[in-house]
C-alpha cells in the first residue's frame, strides 16, 4: 500500500496515510484518463471506461458503470473536447458536456463516491489582462466553452463535494498532441509555425496525476481548482520550446524555429477562441503544499523521454 505515487511525498499530511482506493475512470482511453489507469494501477484497484462501454450520449450505459462499483473515487475525464464539432452541433456538445456529468454527478451522490470532473480552460473569454485563479467567473466565446461551464454548474449543483480540475493543452505519451507534431514537422521540414497570438499553460500528464492523486489523498474540499504547468505561452512559444529541447537532446531536426502564425489567418477554425487562458493554481498549492514546476521543465522531460524511447 503506498500513500502517495512514485516520487511524490505529499507536502500536507493526508488524512488516511494507507489508504488504497477503488477509482473509476471515465473515458480511459483518452490522453488525460490513459494517463490516470497507468500511473494509479497497481497501486489502486483502477477500472477504466470507455467507448463503448460508456456512451455519454447513453444515460443507460453510465448508469451500466456504476454497477460496477461501489467506487471510493471517480474521475470523469469523458467528454466532447471537438472545439469546432461542438460549434456545429450543439445539441450533442450539450448533452455530453452538461447532461451527462449531471447524470454522473448523481450516481456519484447515490453511491458514495466523490467525483473528479475535468473541466477546461476554454470557458474564459480570454480577456483578462493576467491570469485567471478560480474565481473569475465563466464567460466562455464557443459552445464547446458553454457546454464545459453548464457542465462545471451541473457538477457543483448535484454533487456539491466535487472536485471539477480545469486543464489546458494536454500533452503526455498516451496520445499524439502537439508536441509530437511539431517534433514530426521539424525533422522533415526545413519550416514550422504556430499560433503566436493565443496564451495558455501546457498541462503534463503525468503531473496532472500526481496533482490529483494529491487532492485525493489531502480529501480536498469539493470546489474547482486550476490544475496545470506554471507560466503562460503562445503555442509558437510551445512549440520552439520542445524543438529545442529536442535538438540539445539528439534529435535530427531541419530546424529549431517555429515561424508566428495568427488565428485570425486559421480559416478551417469554425468556433471563436480565447486569446489569454493563462490559469494559476494557487488553490491548489494552498490546499497540497504542491507548487506546479514550469511548463518549460515539464516540456523538456517528455521531449526527452520521447527521444530516449526512440532509440
């Protein structure tokens, strides 16, 4: 039995030292919920749900989940994330994105579990001259925005001990982001670019892992918490960044340099964005004792752990 995952003492003493949880995590198959089933397997007895198993479209089939259990956690990182898909339908953005968490929200209250809804940076207008903390209030410019926050408010009403984590450009091993693709680019192509014009925080998952596994083990109260790396960027900032870290580790690049693009000149985009997202997570570090390392840092260690898995 462990008290915390591999490497991560927490900073605040938790309530139950030894405790080895039964977590359920919806949409297992994802970047972010992948992520959790690794890291927490073994450990904990982790069951994972996906498509289509789980169809957020399909109320019969969360309640199917739950049978399963009882669960002492569940974690919700379900969801229709498709900015643009969500633009054009926003019948099925809602229905996943608010009505379903509010279905899971009470099973949760009906079982006892305590509920982990992922939420996102994306339901700020992105107007704010600095960061936002988590009580700014929700001004989301999509449906895709709009559907998060309803959902956000949905979770909160039904199960007010919920833990709802917003994150922001996820990136880890599990799927291909950003990173990868700008890492493919530059060893072919001799040119790159990226949105220079749009801030936020890359968001590590393995060390969104380890931030919730600390709120789970610290029993922190039910409210939203900001979970990502420190610092804001624009994407083109991102991406020469992980270049970088990518030709000081070996990589065989065409080039370091990622050339500025703005949004306005993305005409596939369908659905508004929001220009500053950048999110700080001192709720977080005040409930934890856990600072959040630079994106920086964290971009580096999975640049490079890319790199060496490569070889």
């Amino acid at each position: 039995m462990v008290s915390a995952l591999p490497g991560e003492a927490p900073a605040v003493a938790a309530a139950s030292s030894m405790s080895v949880y039964r977590i359920a995590i919806f949409g297992s198959r994802g970047r972010l919920g992948s992520a959790l089933k690794n890291r927490w397997s073994g450990s904990h007895d982790v069951v994972g749900f996906a498509r289509p198993e789980l169809d957020l479209l399909r109320p019969e089939t969360i309640r199917a989940c739950f049978e399963q259990g009882p669960f002492d956690w569940v974690v919700n990182c379900a969801a229709s994330t498709n900015v643009d898909a969500c633009e054009i339908d926003p019948e099925t953005a809602f229905a996943a994105n608010e009505t379903a968490p509010r279905k899971i929200a009470a099973q949760c209250q009906a079982s006892g579990s305590r509920l982990i809804h992922i939420s996102t940076d994306y339901v700020f207008d992105g107007t704010k001259a600095g960061p936002y903390t988590e009580d700014d209030l929700p001004s989301p410019l999509s449906i895709y925005g709009q559907s998060k926050a309803a959902g956000d408010t949905a979770v909160q009403e039904t199960a007010p001990d919920a833990i709802i984590a917003r994150v922001s450009w996820v990136f880890g091993p599990e799927k291909p982001s950003f990173i990868d693709a700008i890492l493919k680019t530059a060893s072919t192509k001799s040119d790159a670019a990226a949105v220079a014009d749009k801030w936020s925080n890359p968001t590590y998952t393995s060390d969104v892992a380890d931030w919730l596994f600390a709120l789970i083990e610290n029993r922190a109260p039910g409210g939203i918490y900001h979970l990502c790396n420190a610092g804001g960027c624009t994407w083109r900032d991102y991406g020469e960044h992980a270049l970088q870290c990518a030709a000081a580790a070996g990589m065989d690049l065409k080039t370091t340099s990622v050339a500025p693009i703005r949004m306005a000149d993305i005409s596939a985009f369908v659905a508004r964005r929001p220009v500053n997202t950048v999110m700080t997570c001192e709720k977080f570090t005040s409930v934890t004792g856990i600072r959040p390392r630079a994106w920086e840092d964290a971009v580096k260690e999975y640049v490079e752990s890319v790199i060496a898995q490569g070889a």
